[in-house]
C-alpha cells in the first residue's frame, strides 16, 4: 500500500497513559522482540540484532518507534529512508492484543509518516497485513498489489 505523505502525517493522538517515544538502545530493541514474541508466539530474539545492526551500519536510514503503558512496549513499528527515493517504508506495527482497537497502530502510522515529512519525503509504503489494511485505507493509503507471504521448506534429499 502506498499514501501521500501529506495524507497521513496527521496528528498521532494516542490513549491516555501511551505514549510514542524514538528508540536506539538496546534495551529498547529487546523490549521490542519481546513483546513481538508475545504477539507471534513464535522466537523472535533475532529481531534487536537485525534492528541494532542496521541502527550501526545506516543511523539516518532507520528509526524506531515504540508506544509504551506504564513503561511495557505495546506497540512498536520502524520506518526506513532509501536514498533516492521519495519513498518512506513502514515496518513492524504489531499491537499486543489488550492494546488493540484503541488507536496506538494508527497513531505510529501517523508519527513515523510526520518523520517522513520532516525529511521532505512525499510517499509512504508499507506492506500491509488484512487486519491493517482498513486502517491505512481511512489514513489515504491504496493498495497496489499483493503479496502471498509463504516459506518453503526443501525436501530432504537420500
């Protein structure tokens, strides 16, 4: 999905006790695997590597965002910078359960698109799961294609 800028840095209103705070530590990022764990029920550990790894290699090229409760990560998302580009590309956004339909994922939208702006960029793009897709549709997002996500295990051979 792809939106205008323009459209969808809006001011990111959160629930009372949330708030959006820009991470680099790696105190943060581990936070961040954490709660995706949580949400995925599946080992996400390698997540603060990859995210402190490129954090090093292209600091202006990333920054991540995570909404915190009462100092627990509920939300988290990042945006990338590819040079040459108009494009921002939003990553992440996953919403621990109890937290969900109270605005926080709409609201990182907003925030990272309002980094986007800062840096003149005119696009967002994210590529969008069907529980978020009607989100992004009201911010001004289209959808121009579609992905079928999937991995392939090898045959194991004699």
């Amino acid at each position: 999905m792809i939106g205008p800028v323009a459209a969808v840095a809006v001011e990111a209103r959160l629930p009372e006790g949330v708030t959006l705070r820009e991470v680099r530590e790696r105190v943060d990022l581990e936070r961040i695997a954490a709660m995706e764990e949580a949400i995925w029920t599946s080992d996400q550990s390698v997540r603060a590597d990859e995210l402190e790894k490129e954090l090093v290699a292209d600091p202006e090229g990333l920054e991540v965002v995570v909404a915190e409760a009462g100092g627990v990560a509920v939300c988290a998302g990042w945006v990338r910078f590819p040079s040459g580009t108009e494009f921002a590309t939003l990553w992440g956004g996953s919403t621990l359960p109890e937290w969900r339909r109270r605005g926080i994922y709409r609201a990182l939208v907003a925030y990272r698109a309002n980094l986007a702006a800062q840096r003149g960029l005119r696009y967002v793009q994210v590529d969008a799961s069907a529980d978020s897709r009607p989100i992004l549709e009201r911010l001004g997002f289209v959808a121009v294609t579609t992905t079928t996500p999937f991995v392939w295990t090898p045959p194991l051979t004699a």
